[in-house]
C-alpha cells in the first residue's frame, strides 16, 4: 500500500529546473557532500586502465594502479592542464598531456622533463588532489568531501543489498549507458521515482497497467526511498527459474531502491542495473548506467544457453524502456521552463515527494503559505517534515 492516500504538495517550482543560481548551490550543497557512482571495477580491470568523469563540476580521473583502483581530481599541478581529455584507456604510466609530468599511484611526481629547471623542488603543490574511493561489491563510488561517513554508512540500510546484487563474478556487468540529454538532472530522477506514467510511457512492457498498489510497498526515508513489487506474471515465473537454474535465491519481487541525491538501482532475479543522473549545467545532464546479468555458478551447454537468452531478452527490454523515458525528458524540461503552474504530486508519486523534501532541506528552501513560492530561509517552513516510515 502506499503510504499517503492523498495528493501532494510539488514543493519545488518549475525554475529550480533551469535557474542558474539554484544549479550551483545544488552542485555544493547536494552533489560534492555525497558519494557518487564512478564506474566499475569490471571497467578498470587491467593495471593502467584509467576512466575520466566530471562529478559536481569537477573532472576526476579513475586509474587501476597494480591492482587498486585510485581517483584524483584530473588536473596537472604544474600548470593547471587536464592530464587526459580521454574518456577512458590504459597508459602504461600516468602523465599529464600536455608537459609530459608523470605520477605514481599516491599522486606523487615521478619523471617530470628537465627537472633541474624547478629547483627547489616546492613537493607540496606538486601532486595531484586524491578523491576518496570506496567500492559497493563490482560498483566503485567516490565523494568530494573528506567528512562524508563511509561508503557503508551512506549506504546503509541498503548496503548489503546493493553489494549482493552487484557481486562479481556470480553476477557479470555486461552493457555500458551514457547518454546526454536536454533536461535538468532531476527531470529523469524523479521520472525512476514514480510509477504513474508507466502504463502510459511503458505500454508494452506492463500491457498498459500500472503495478497494483496492493502489491506495492514503499519506504520512505530521509536519505532515500524504495519501491518493492511482487511479481507473478509468466515472465517473472521464467525468471524465478532462469535464477534457480543458475544457482541463484529467486525473490520474485522487483526492487528500485534511490539513494539520494540521483543513485538509484533497479533488481531483478536476472539482471539489476545502476543507473545515476549527473548535472552538466542547469538544463543538461547525461544518465549513467551500468547493467549487468545473472552469470550464477553453475556450468553446462544448457545453462551457457539460458543464460545467453536471458541476458539478451532483460536486455532489449531495458533497451525499451530507457528509450521509451528518455523521448519523454527534453518535452518535460521546455514545459517547465514555459510553465506557471505549481504542480501536483498525487499518492502514487510519493517518492517525488520525499525526494523534494530532500531538496528543500538541504537546499534550505521555504514553502510561504500565501504565494506557495519556494526562497531561501528556514527549512521548517516545509509543509511537512522529513519522515521515515515503512508500509507493508
């Protein structure tokens, strides 16, 4: 059941999805206080394998160095260039592109080009800026800020969840998304949260119904939000079976657990997905997601096969549906910059709701009762308070 029973107040306003002011303290009040997915060890598997991404405005680089995976801030401190403009690769050392100063796995200078020339040696503003990392089981995470609790703790409750759902080698990612799209970062996230347009958006996945709320059950929490659906259709039989076949523990339930401010998982008994939404400016963004598929531990010609069909089905239906959603973004981005209407949120959108909560609180934005319009101020104004409750 859900939790409300009733509409809800949209707490935030059709600008704070395009005003340049509102992006910016998002970046620092949001995004570099929180752990953000960066790739996959399954993406950094070799020694020298590096991948490069910008979180919150600020290009990281992601190298496996023998073996351990580290992050710094992909900036050269001679000079202030890029070390690498690639979006990923393998450099046998790692050295900054333009000048050719090289760096060991702590960030430490190694051979730097006539060095005599930079006598004394200033050893302190000549390294590179480490990033804390942390892995989820195959999943690497890192955090710009150095007093963020531990990868677990921001996780928790669901980190053991997560890590089992991503473990590698029983489960094996197997595609890589990235895609850029014309709308504001929380126009796709809000879109993971709500079940409302899926039969809608989504005919052909769900024969144009919307998951029974009797079968539903929602979590909302301060530091995030969880939808699980029991399943019971054929598909999901086949599921149940492909799992145990493999070796797997069937749940026959969907799961999508978020974690806020964007990370969000979608689990399955034969394939999970993480998929994040990363601003790139006020009115773009690019989804960044990684699915994997039941590798399980069990081997033979018939399991190979089952494996390889499953795969490929959970696949071309993820293919659908992401597609499907992201026709929908850049219509709902030129609506809100074009809109003067509030917004409702009705029961089954309750995550949005919380979500926003989220928002408001972080961002200390204030609902006035007289206008509804949201400023900066005192963020009990909030029509109601950030809860955490469970219903079953």
């Amino acid at each position: 059941m859900f939790i409300h029973q009733h509409r809800l107040r949209h707490l935030l306003r059709p600008q704070h999805y395009f005003d340049r002011n509102h992006y910016l303290s998002e970046l620092k009040e949001l995004f570099r206080p929180s752990w953000q997915f960066a790739a996959t060890r399954s993406e950094l598997k070799n020694d020298g394998d590096f991948i490069t991404i910008e979180i919150a405005g600020t290009p990281l680089i992601l190298r496996n160095f023998s073996g351990e995976v580290k992050a710094f801030i992909n900036v050269c401190p001679h000079r202030h260039a890029m070390l690498t403009c690639a979006p990923s690769g393998n450099c046998e050392v790692l050295r900054c592109q333009y000048h050719g100063w090289e760096f060991n796995s702590e960030g430490r200078t190694g051979k730097i080009p006539e060095a005599k020339l930079f006598r004394p040696w200033d050893r302190e503003n000549a390294h590179l800026s480490p990033i804390r990392i942390s892995h989820c089981g195959d999943l690497l995470f890192v955090t710009l800020d150095d007093a963020a609790p531990s990868l677990r703790e921001w996780m928790s409750p669901l980190y053991d969840e997560i890590k089992e759902a991503f473990f590698a080698p029983f489960w094996r990612m197997r595609e890589v998304w990235d895609i850029d799209t014309p709308c504001n970062w929380k126009v796709p996230t809000e879109n993971t949260l709500e079940s409302y347009h899926v039969a809608t958006v989504h005919p052909t996945w769900t024969g144009g119904q919307l998951p029974a709320e009797q079968h539903s059950e929602h979590v909302l929490d301060d530091r995030y939000t969880t939808l699980r659906y029991k399943t019971s259709g054929p598909l999901d039989r086949r599921q149940c079976w492909v799992s145990r076949l493999l070796g797997g523990k069937p749940q026959s339930t969907y799961r999508h657990l978020h974690l806020h401010p964007n990370v969000a998982f979608c689990l399955t008994d034969t394939f999970n997905y993480i998929a994040t939404c990363q601003p790139i400016s006020e009115t773009t963004s690019v989804i960044r997601s990684r699915m994997y598929s039941i590798h399980g531990s069990r081997r033979g010609p018939l399991k190979d096969l089952v494996r390889h069909v499953a795969w490929r089905l959970g696949r071309k239906t993820m293919r659908m549906v992401f597609n499907e959603d992201r026709h929908i973004f850049p219509a709902q981005q030129s609506g809100l910059e074009s809109s003067n209407c509030p917004g409702v949120i009705g029961a089954r959108e309750e995550r949005i709701y919380q979500f926003q909560q989220y928002v408001c609180h972080k961002m200390n934005l204030t609902i006035s009762e007289d206008n509804g319009d949201l400023g900066e101020g005192r963020s009990e104004s909030i029509e109601a308070p950030m809860i955490s409750v469970k219903s079953r």
